[in-house]
C-alpha cells in the first residue's frame, strides 16, 4: 500500500473519531441542559404547591373563626358565617362542613372540628385546645406572568389534592401562636412552556407540614416563624425541544423541603438544588446545584 492510502486512512480515522467525540459531547450538553430545566421545573412545582399549603392554612382559619389576624380571634362559625363564608353541620361526629369556594382557580371543599377538655366544642373560642381539619383542592391554574420565572412563557397546573390537619393554639398572653401539622398527597399535571421547548408532567407525591408555626398577631407576623414542609414525589416527564424535532420521557423521584424562618423568602430544597422561594409570589429563584 502506498504512503499516500495510509495518510488517507489515516486521517479518515481522525475525523471519524473527533465526529464521534463531537457528537457525545453534543449528546451530553443537550441531556445536561435538558436534566437542569426539568431541575429547575421542579423546584417551581415545589414551590407552587408549598404555597397553596400556606393558602389553605389561612383560609381554613378564616373559615372557622380562628382567624390569626387577630389575636384572640373574634369570629365564630356555628352553622353560620365565617369570613363571610357559609358552614353546616356538625355532624355526628363533630365535623362542619363548609361551601366550596375559588381559590387561584382551584375549587376548595373543607371541613373542620373543634376540641375541648370535655369533647367536641360548637364553634372556636377560648376553650378550644385544638382543631382538625380537612380540605382538598381540584382545578386548573393557568399562572399569570408575575409568578412564572424567567424564560418561561406560560404555565398551566391541573391539580387534585387533599390534606389533613391540626391545630394547636397557643395562648400565653405576649406569645400567642398558631401551630400547625398537616399531611397531604397530590396527583397533579402541568405543562410549562419556554425558551428550552415544552414540558408536560405528571406528578405523585405527598407532603408533611411539621409545626408550621404562626406568631399572633399576623398583621405584624404574616410569614410562619419556625416549621417545615417536606415533600415527596414522583414525576414523568415528556420534554419536548425549542424545534419539536425531538422527545424524550424521564421518570424523576425526589424530595424536597422548605425551612420558615419569618420571613417572606425562605430556603427551599429540591433534590440536590438550593433554592428561594418567595411565600407571596411562590416564585422559585436563585437556585444552585443540579
């Protein structure tokens, strides 16, 4: 064989191999890419969800009478009107249950039952010792602009969740607080689209709120003091590219928790990402890890 073939195979060899190395790295940029976008997503569902829980709170105390605007509370529900709302019951069992209402789009049906040291009380006042509740959300949020991050043109969530709770008022005159446990489990979808393409997800999960404690009163103390949330799920992903030439589906299990600490911007964990997350917004900002 002449000394020009071998040259020829040579360097035929050569461009094969930087193709193929070309081309991995191009595979491996696009999946980093495309694993810290779904990253990302997540922490913003995280946070979504986290902030409906607080939502729910608030209403769920405003339903009741156990309002935290004020300390002590004023209102009383007993087959009546809390916050303008409407109550039947209780039952048997010493539940009431409430109309549903709107809430960011979802429709919310609660209940609730108050205790004191002899059983079952009529309605919140101060020989409440503690409260149950219950409440589930279904419907559909198309998020508004405010409350999308960068990057991102539109987000809608198809939600179907539930919740059970407590509460523990806390009455010594000069500390007056609210603490509250919950656990809950959503099975909820959503599709965000942007400059990276489109995403649909399907997401399981549950959630446990552990002593989400409120200071009295909550007009100088609107943000929880102390507590966690810590959330579970699983999530199947269809992310589809800027172009619609391809599309990929992943399945990602995780975790995630957010830490209160009074403030309105409070640290939210998702998987291996640190994140903020902003109680009135519920946006998801300034996120490290992947």
């Amino acid at each position: 064989m002449h000394s020009n073939t071998y040259r020829m195979v040579a360097v035929a060899a050569v461009a094969v191999t930087l193709a193929a190395c070309n081309s991995s790295d191009s595979t491996s940029a696009a999946l980093t890419t495309q694993s810290l976008v779904i990253s990302q997503d997540l922490a913003n569902e995280q946070g979504a969800t986290v902030g409906e829980a607080v939502q729910n709170v608030l209403g769920a105390e405003a339903y009741t009478g156990a309002s935290s605007m004020m300390a002590p509370a004023s209102l009383v529900a007993v087959g009546g009107t809390a916050d303008l709302r409407t109550c039947s019951g209780p039952d048997a069992s010493g539940w009431f249950s409430c109309t549903n209402e709107i809430e960011d789009g979802f429709t919310v049906a609660r209940s609730h039952r108050f205790f004191n040291s002899t059983g079952f009380a009529l309605g919140w006042g101060p020989g409440v010792d503690s409260a149950q509740y219950r409440w589930s959300e279904t419907g559909t949020d198309s998020v508004s602009a405010d409350r999308r991050p960068a990057g991102v043109t539109s987000i809608v969530r198809w939600v179907n969740r539930g919740d059970s709770a407590s509460l523990r008022p806390i009455r010594t005159v000069g500390s007056e607080a609210r603490i509250w446990n919950f656990r809950g489990a959503r099975n909820d979808s959503s599709l965000v689209k942007g400059d990276r393409g489109s995403r649909f997800y399907k997401i399981a999960g549950s959630r446990t709120g552990t002593n989400v404690t409120w200071l009295l009163p909550r007009l100088t103390h609107p943000w929880p003091a102390s507590g966690t949330i810590a959330q579970s799920y699983t999530a199947t992903v269809i992310f589809t590219n800027a172009g619609a030439t391809k599309a990929d589906t992943t399945v990602r299990t995780g975790s995630a928790s957010v830490t209160f600490n009074g403030t309105q911007t409070v640290p939210v964990i998702v998987g291996a990402m640190s994140c903020s997350l902003d109680l009135l917004t519920r946006k998801v900002s300034g996120c490290t890890g992947s």
